[in-house]
C-alpha cells in the first residue's frame, strides 16, 4: 500500500491533499485569442494561429501558441516568457516544415546573453551570443510580435531602432531555427479605434520600415492586427477572451 | 415527442464518438488538407473536482497534433488553483508514444519553480532546468519504454502505451517523474520510477464532453479512462484521495478543416 501511495503521488501532482480551496495566486490575469492569416488584397485565409497568455503575480508573462500557416506548409508550437518589461526570457519552440519535423529548441536569455540549445533531425546545435539590454525575439507566432515594441520611448517619438533576434522561419539546413540579430526602425503612429472579429478595441498604431503596421491594445500589448503589405499578408485577431 | 427527445439526445451524445471513431482510422499517412504537417488533432478542458462534495479544485485545456509521421505534440496548461500551481507544457513523442522532448515551466505556490527542456536522444534522456534554484543539468538513461509525468492529465494515458493488451494482468512501465513541489530549491527535474497498472477492459463512457470508446485502467490505484487510439485522458478518478478530472469540452478534426 505504501509502493502504491508513492507512485500515486509522483504519477499526479494535482492529487496530493490540499489544505484549502483559494484563487490560484500566481494568474494575475490571463487572455486567450485567435488570429486568421489572411491575403490582403483577396481576404483569403491562408492560416490560423491560437494563444493563451498568462500574467504572473511578479509581472512576467508566458505566451503558449500555435499556428499553421498551410500555403508555406508551416506548423509551430511556442512557448514565450517575457520580463515585467517584456524583455525576453526564454523561448521554447517545436517547427514543422512541409511533412517534416525540423527542429525543437529552447532560447534562454540571461542578463546579455542567450543561449539556444536545439534538437534537430541532424543532431544538436548549440548557440551562445550577446543581446543588446533592448531587444526582442521573432519566434514566428505573431501574437508575440506585439512585445518588440517594449523599450519604443513614445514621448520621443519618430522612428527608433527595433533589434530583434530573429528565428529562422524555415528552420533550414543546419543552422536549424537558430536566429539573427538586426535592428529596423520602428515608428508610433498614434492611436486609433479599430473593429476586428473579436471586437472595437483602442489601439497603439506602430509601422516597422513603412512596410508592417502593427496594432497593439492594452497593458499585455495584445496583437490586433498585422499588416505587411508588400507580402499581401493581413493578420487579424478573430477572438479574444480575458479573465482575472 | 418524448422517444425523439431521447433519440436526438443519444444522437447528440455519440456524436463525438462518431466523429472521433471517422479520425482515428490512420496512424500515419500523407496529410489530405491544406497543412502537410498535421494529420487530425484534438483539443478539450477538464474539470478538476473532488469526487464526494464535488467541489471545483481547477482546470486544464489541451491541444494535440497528430503528425504525418505518427508522431504527436501535446500542449497543455493547468490552472490547479486548489495548491496556487499553473504549468505550462508541451510533450512530443513519436509513433509509439515514446518521448522525444518535453518543456514545462512550473508556477507553484511560492512562486516561478522553473522552466525545463528535456531531450530524448535514443537511451539518454538530457534535461536542463533554470529557476530560481540556479540552472541544473541532468542525464540519465532511459529504457525503450518509457514516458514522462509532466502533471497535467491530458497527456497522462500516454503512460498506458505498453498495454499488452491483457485485461486483468499487472503490468508495469517507467516513468520519468517531474519534481514538482513548491519548494523552490528543487529544480524541475525528474527521477526515473517504476509504474505499475492492469489494464481493466474495454468501456463507453459518457462525460460532460460527449461519449467514448475508451480503455479503463488502474493505473497506481487511480481509476482512468481513455481514447483507444491517441489515449487522451477522459476521466481519472481516485477515491482515496477524492480527486476527479473530467473531460467537460472536446473537439477534434482533420486537417482538412483549417480553424482549429
């Protein structure tokens, strides 16, 4: 009885006793949305993305995603935690490409420094490289994209340097998923009213380049809309939910 | 009148078995929608309670993709609220439910535990923990069968794989156990056990998710249920310990169906 006791409890953590039923301290508040991919000039949806955000009791936020985007032949899995701030702290990310599996990686950024460590079908690959303090990560869902505007000084305004550490979105050949570094330029628009599916939301209008125009609500900087003209891409957010 | 409610009830009631019987034809094949990764997935809530009152000790949601070559990858993400944990998950095994890679990041009641990936590469399985404990590695030798607890339900059936397929024998399996406590001085790190459970036989079950073909087992003294062919969780019980999760929500599809 006692073998049977300890299995028990290692098998489900959920069912050791408890003392009390209270409210789960550590979700602060939590959101859940949609986006569809769509073309730009025929509204065609071309794929879907679905997100789960957590908000800690210590300001940090874990994203947990998943998208496929059909006509590249794309499905990925992701996992984002960001600082109060939104700084990046660690990425875990699974990329199927076209019928195949290429890659499941964590990217861990301590103080200036991120190390990524990757399974891949050819083996393991190992990165470690400096950050910059301001910087963010593309891991390719597009809710989290919203966070690269973290450290933008609004009261300055006019176009500032954005440097993103980018994920290979293919995960190709045998720097598999492993990413690079840039800078482009970011510029807050202002503010705008804007209707999606998923309702009227007061939103941050950033352009990237003059070639994306991001649109960004509320303290969790939750994605609304994304336009990237010159690849025909629209991205919409079709559903959120939020929760204390 | 009252024959057609209760027929278009039971209708209503089977249609998720029926759907879920339609998509568990092929284990492996070429995708036939638009996304040449996925071959079906599932998706569902659980309910946790306890089994006398009942009374609402937290929920969980999964999301699983059943791949071209077999292989699956289950999200998952808990709100146990009755001990102040919230984990986030993601298992990747493949054809045979043997795992591949696993990252969990744990919130328990004295705060952030850890965030992990586990890496299986044939006998090894490597794991790396960084929290508030520090950053630990771990490697171990793993059998060839095998499976890990991340502690979210959804993904629990997975240890079942072994089924010989025998009802009534004892059967027993590994399992790569996650430290999950809320002492923050212990990584989220695992430790390899023994697992024992007997299979008990073939069942229909009806939750508030809908009505399965299921496979009952005592797995460890807890009493489960689940799918035959991607083992989704659809009930665990243990009266011992008054626990109960149940599956309240469920969805499935093809790729051919574009919204998930």
């Amino acid at each position: 009885m006692k073998r049977r006791f300890a299995i028990v409890g290692l098998l489900a953590f959920a069912i050791m006793p408890f003392s009390a039923f209270a409210e789960n301290i550590n979700i602060t508040r939590w959101a859940k949305g949609e986006f569809e991919y769509r073309s730009l000039s025929t509204g065609e949806v071309s794929g879907t993305e679905a997100w789960h955000l957590t908000v800690h009791p210590d300001g940090t936020r874990t994203m947990q995603t998943r998208n496929r985007l059909d006509e590249a032949g794309y499905q990925r899995h992701v996992t984002y935690r960001v600082a109060k701030n939104f700084r990046p702290l660690e990425v875990t990310s699974v990329y199927w490409v076209k019928g195949e599996w290429r890659g499941t990686g964590l990217f861990a950024i301590n103080g200036d420094t991120l190390e990524a460590i990757v399974k891949t079908p050819d083996g393991m690959i190992r990165q470690t490289r400096s950050v910059p303090e301001n910087f963010s990560m593309i891991p390719h869902p597009l809710s989290t994209n919203a966070w690269n505007t973290w450290y933008y000084d609004k009261a300055k305004g006019g176009a500032q340097p954005m440097t993103v550490y980018d994920m290979d979105a293919g995960a190709q050949a045998v720097s598999s998923m492993l990413g690079k570094v840039y800078t482009q330029d970011l510029e807050f628009i202002g503010t705008e009213k804007m209707t999606t599916p998923a309702g009227t939301f007061e939103v941050d209008h950033f352009q990237v380049e003059d070639v994306v125009d991001m649109y960004i609500t509320g303290p969790d900087a939750i994605l609304v809309r994304f336009k990237w003209i010159p690849a025909d891409r629209d991205y919409v957010l079709t559903s959120l939910e939020t929760g204390s | 009148m009252r024959h057609l409610i209760k027929t278009a009830y039971r209708t209503a009631l089977m249609a998720p078995l029926l759907l879920w019987s339609a998509f568990a034809a092929a284990q492996t094949g070429d995708s036939e929608g638009p996304n040449t990764n996925i071959l079906r997935w599932a998706s569902g809530t659980y309910a946790y309670t306890t089994l006398t009152e009942p009374r609402d000790r937290g929920w969980e949601r999964f999301h699983m993709n059943v791949y071209t070559d077999g292989s699956r990858a289950m999200n998952m993400w808990h709100d146990l609220s009755a001990r102040d944990a919230q984990f986030t998950v993601i298992l990747r095994v493949n054809d045979a439910f043997r795992p591949q890679e696993a990252f969990l990041s744990y919130w328990v009641a004295n705060g952030f535990k850890g965030s992990t990936l586990i890496r299986v590469e044939d006998a090894t399985l490597s794991a790396s923990a960084n929290g508030p404990a520090g950053l630990h590695n771990q490697t171990l030798t793993v059998p060839a069968t095998f499976s890990i607890g991340t502690h979210p339900v959804s993904a629990d059936g997975w240890h079942l794989a072994s089924d010989s397929g025998e009802n009534g024998a004892e059967q027993t399996s590994k399992i790569y156990s996650l430290e999950a406590s809320a002492d923050l001085t212990k990584p989220p790190l695992g430790t390899l056990r023994d697992l024992t459970f007997k299979r008990i036989g073939e069942e229909t079950l009806t939750v508030p998710a809908g009505t399965f073909e299921t496979i009952h087992y005592d797995l460890s003294g807890s009493q489960v249920w689940v799918t035959k062919q991607d083992r989704l969780m659809v009930r665990m019980i243990n009266e011992r310990f008054d626990r109960d999760y149940v599956l309240t929500e469920f969805a499935s599809g093809s790729n051919g169906e574009k919204i998930e």
